[in-house]
C-alpha cells in the first residue's frame, strides 16, 4: 500500500531551488530541480534569456537539514554540466559533495502507464511567497498520468512527454515527477498549460488561469543525457 507522506518525506531534501542574484541583496528564482546520482537535474528553459554571466553565477538552494517542520536550507554555487534544449532538460554540478544528501533514484519512464499516480514537488511562486513572508516554501502536488506521447520526428519514436491530469504553476519547472508507488523518478516537469482569464472584466489583462493540464519528459530521456 503506498504511503504518500512517507514517500514525500523521504525526498524533500532533495529538491532545490534554482536561481541568481541580480545584485548582492536580491535573488531571482528561475525554478526547481533535484539531487541525482550527485548532481542536479532541471528543465533546460530556465537558462532562456541570461547572461552567460548569469550562468555563471547560478546558485541552487539546498535543504542541508531538517528536523520535523524546521528546514535549513543554504545557497550553493552550482554550474552547468551539460544540456539539451530539444529536450529540456539540464544537469549541474555543484561545489558541495551532493551525495552527502538524500539523493533521488531514476526509474524507467519506458514503464509508465497510464492512469499510473504520481506526484511531484518543487518552489512555484518561490519568489513571490518569500516576499509574502512565507519563507522558501517547498510544495508537493498529486496527479496522474493522462497521456504519453512520443516523438514523430525521431524515426525510432521515443517517449518524449508525460501529460500529467494536474496543476503545475510557474517554478516548477525542472522539479521530479514521480512514481507515488516505487518512489522513483519518472519525469522531469516541463511545462504548465494556461488560458488567458474569462472572468469578466479581466480579459484584457496578463492573467492566465491554471489548466489541469501538465508537461513532463521522461526520465530515461535524462538517463542518455547523463551518458
């Protein structure tokens, strides 16, 4: 029987933030990403439109301990290790020995069905709930997946998106998607799906209203990337 407050439990710690300073007292968060196999695993868009500056100086915020409902979490100075925007996926390295943290296992996304339960976990709206006085705020969300796809234009045609029967808001792109049986890494989250506001009065306006609908890519897509 699966125990989702276990699960969640066990990988909390290896979740972060990713971002950068824009001036030495503020910080930009850009999104989410997870400890695997001693390095960090993230969507490759979050590096849409910095500097090389600014990639440069990436940091990613670790929980370095926590003890119950009190977290501890540092900034780490973290660099790119290799990408591949055509599939969105990123890997970094980091200047702290990441195995010293509880560190996420892959599974096979070659095995995902649909109709399978997930769930995944990231800092959405990290930005704004710090400046709310919320603190870093680690959020964790259920869903299931709806559909497979895969890629038409590859002649071996590999799995190449999760749709995901859940809401993902900004930031949490780059976080785990992932098996709520095995525990395991099945996806990384890639895109959210949002409608422009049909509340009267609002139309006009850049708001855009939550679609049940989510993006992943397949884990095992990150699997060659490692190689």
């Amino acid at each position: 029987m699966t125990n989702l407050k276990q699960n969640i439990r066990q990988v909390r710690q290896a979740i972060v933030a990713i971002g950068f300073h824009p001036a030495p007292d503020k910080i930009t968060i850009l999104g989410s990403g997870f400890i695997s196999g001693g390095k960090i695993i993230s969507a490759a868009h979050l590096l849409n439109g910095l500097t090389q500056e600014q990639i440069a100086g990436l940091k990613a915020n670790v929980m370095v301990a926590q003890q119950g409902d009190i977290e501890n979490y540092h900034w780490l100075s973290i660099k790119l290790d290799k990408h591949e925007p055509k599939d969105d996926l990123a890997v970094f390295t980091a200047e702290y020995d990441l195995n010293q943290l509880p560190n996420l296992k892959l599974g096979d996304s070659e095995s995902v069905e649909i109709g399978q339960d997930v769930y995944f976990i990231g800092f959405p709206y990290a930005a704004q709930l710090i400046n709310d006085g919320f603190g870093i705020t680690l959020v964790a969300n259920k869903g299931m997946v709806s559909n497979i796809k895969r890629d038409g234009a590859d002649p071996n045609h590999k799995r190449n998106w999760f749709i995901i029967d859940a809401i993902s808001n900004p930031g949490n792109s780059g976080c785990p998607v992932i098996n709520a049986e095995t525990n395991e890494v099945i996806g990384v989250m890639s895109i959210s799906f949002r409608t422009k506001s049909q509340v009267k009065g609002f139309e006009e306006l850049e708001i855009r209203e939550p679609m049940h609908i989510a993006g992943a890519k397949p884990i095992n897509l990150v699997k060659e990337l490692l190689k």
